[in-house]
C-alpha cells in the first residue's frame, strides 16, 4: 500500500496534502533507484523501483494543478524514463519466477533457460544505472522536489479542504476507469490499457483514502486489487510471447547473417 502521512486530514488544505503526497513518493523513488542500479541488484529492488515511480506518477498527475508551471511534465518526463528504464529487467524477473520446477518442462531445459535469462536480465539492469547516473543516484529528483516545494509554498491560495477537493477528483477517476472497459474480452491490447486504467484507479483510491470514509475503501480495494492481479497475469504471459518471439527472430537473423558470411 502507498505510504501516505498521519498529518493528513480531512480539512487539511489540498495543496499541503499535495506537498506531503508527491514529496513521499519521490522519496520512495529516491530510494530504490540506487538499489535497482546495482549491477547484481536484487528482483524486489527492480520491482519496487517500478512501482514507486507508477505511485510518484500518479501522485504528479492526481495534484499537477497544484504544481509551478512546467514541473508536472518534468517530473513525468523522468519518471517514465526511469520506469521504461526497469521494464526489461522486471520483464525477465517474471519469466525466470515463472519457471518453477514441475512447471510442464523437464529440469534441464528449465535450467537452459534460466541460464539464459540471467544473462539476458544482467544486461537489462545496465539502462538503470545509466539513468541513475544521469539523475545522480535520486539526487536530482531530490534537488528539484526543494524547488517546486518553495515554488507552491509561496503562491497564495484560497482555502480548500482535502476532502471536498477529493470526492470530485474520484469521480473523475472512476469514469476513466469504467470507460476504459474491453469491449472485446479476448482483445490483449484493449485488456492491456484496462489494466493501466485499473492501476490509476487503484493508485487514485490510495491518494484519496485519507478523505475516504474507511469502510467504503475497505470495500472496493481488494476487488480493484484481485481484478488487477488477474489482468497482471494476462499481461505477463503477453510480453513473455512478445519477447521470446523476439528473441526468435533475432537468433533467426543472426543464422541468416552467418551462412551469408560464409
């Protein structure tokens, strides 16, 4: 579940609880990019990485009204470079976590496999580290967070409680949702953006639960939640196809261009 702050009221004005939750997800960003840099880093690192920057994301586009001018879409910007940055790796960690033993395939050949998916998952973990050199480990994101904080701090507002702000701002979210639904079941594109809508909903429900009542987010969650696991699995099974169709072609062109070198 995402961190969100005590401090955080019902009446608290909307643009501090803008501060207090886009400032906790970059700080959660913060912290796994090094991690997720290392070149032996661990699968949850990569994975946390992933989804910290889905949850800073989300907090950046949910309060990008409340932001200076321009900081929405630099936030963004970076953001997705970090996240399509992690993608391969995670990608790879799913197909490797996928080949448990007694999984229709006999040991060697899982053991093949595995072997080269770790190769494949060492280079996929390189395009971290560059973007987290580029960014100095989080610490640019550190850096320009201190900006935009002292940049909203100092615009005068009028008073807006959290709460009123919040049950508008989740209707907007739950349209986007029920307007993202497949008109074709059986369609892995259509099921795909469902999947996206489906985690903005989810990641829009945790930024809003401070001035939700608690049994009406107890309710809906964990149903938001299933629904998402199971479109999860549609979605891995998905890009597994897609990559090992890839990598298919790619060793087919590399037989072409042998025989042809010869």
């Amino acid at each position: 579940m995402m961190r969100t702050s005590n401090n955080i009221k019902r009446q608290t004005p909307v643009h501090v609880v803008a501060i207090e939750l886009i400032g906790e997800q970059l700080r959660q960003v913060q912290h796994w990019l090094p991690l997720a840099s290392r070149k032996n880093a661990k699968v949850e690192a990569v994975h946390q990485l992933r989804v910290a920057t889905r949850r800073a994301m989300a907090a950046v586009v949910m309060f990008d009204e409340f932001l200076p001018p321009g900081h929405g879409r630099w936030y963004a910007r970076e953001l997705r470079r970090i996240r399509r940055a992690a993608g391969p790796a995670r990608e790879l960690d799913v197909m490797m976590d996928d080949l448990t033993p007694g999984g229709g395939i006999d040991d060697r050949t899982r053991r093949q496999r595995l072997k080269k998916l770790r190769i494949r998952r060492r280079a996929a973990i390189a395009p971290i580290g560059v973007v987290g050199d580029q960014l100095k480990g989080g610490q640019r994101l550190k850096k320009k967070w201190k900006t935009t904080q002292s940049r909203m701090l100092g615009i005068p507002r009028p008073y807006q409680p959290y709460a009123e702000w919040a049950q508008a701002r989740l209707l907007q979210e739950t349209t986007r949702f029920f307007s993202a639904h497949p008109e074709d079941m059986d369609d892995s594109e259509q099921l795909h953006e469902f999947r996206i809508a489906g985690k903005s909903l989810r990641y829009g429900l945790e930024l809003l639960r401070p001035a939700l009542s608690k049994k009406r987010y107890a309710r809906v969650v964990p149903d938001l939640e299933k629904l998402q696991d199971y479109l999860g699995r549609i979605n891995d099974h998905v890009t597994a196809l897609q990559r090992m169709e890839k990598w298919g072609g790619d060793q087919a062109t590399d037989r072409k261009t042998r025989r042809h070198e010869q």
